[in-house]
C-alpha cells in the first residue's frame, strides 16, 4: 500500500510540474505576441522609439539653452545700448 501510495503521489507531482512548466510556457508566448502586436501598433501610429525620443529631447535641451543664453546676450547688449544711445530732447 506505501508503495502505490508513493507511487500515486509522485504522478501528482510529475503533473503539477509538468502542468507549471506548459502555464510558463504559455504566459511566455502571450507576452511574445503581445509585445509584437504592440509594437506594430505603435509602429502604425509613427511613435518614435525611446531611443529617438531620448536623441530628440537632448536635441530640444541643448535648443533651448542655447536660446536662453542669446536671449539673455540680447538683452544685455540691448541695456548697454540704451546707456549710450543719446536721449532725444
């Protein structure tokens, strides 16, 4: 009776394995689908890759340094203008 009962249990563990092993298969298969639908969508949509947006936003910041660096130069030549322009009167 010891024996079949071991017997017994040990297919019920060779099932949950084997049961574990086929659900990890699957959920690996799902998120594969789902990642490949996903990235066709966004594909579809031109939504720029990270690694674009991340160029793209380097790009914008260092624009907008620059930008505020030639605002700030404009008005400083404007104040020194103003200081030396002769008043009308």
């Amino acid at each position: 009776m010891t024996q079949t009962t071991s017997r017994f249990f040990d297919d019920i563990s060779r099932m949950v394995n084997d049961a574990a092993g086929m659900a990890d298969g699957v959920r690996r298969e799902v998120e594969t689908v789902m990642r490949t639908q996903a990235e066709r969508i966004l594909r579809e949509l031109d939504v720029p890759s990270r690694e674009e947006f991340e160029a793209l936003r380097e790009v914008a910041l260092k624009a907008r340094a620059e930008n505020e660096a030639q605002a700030a130069r404009i008005a400083a030549l404007e104040a020194k203008l103003s200081k030396t322009a002769p008043t009308a009167g």
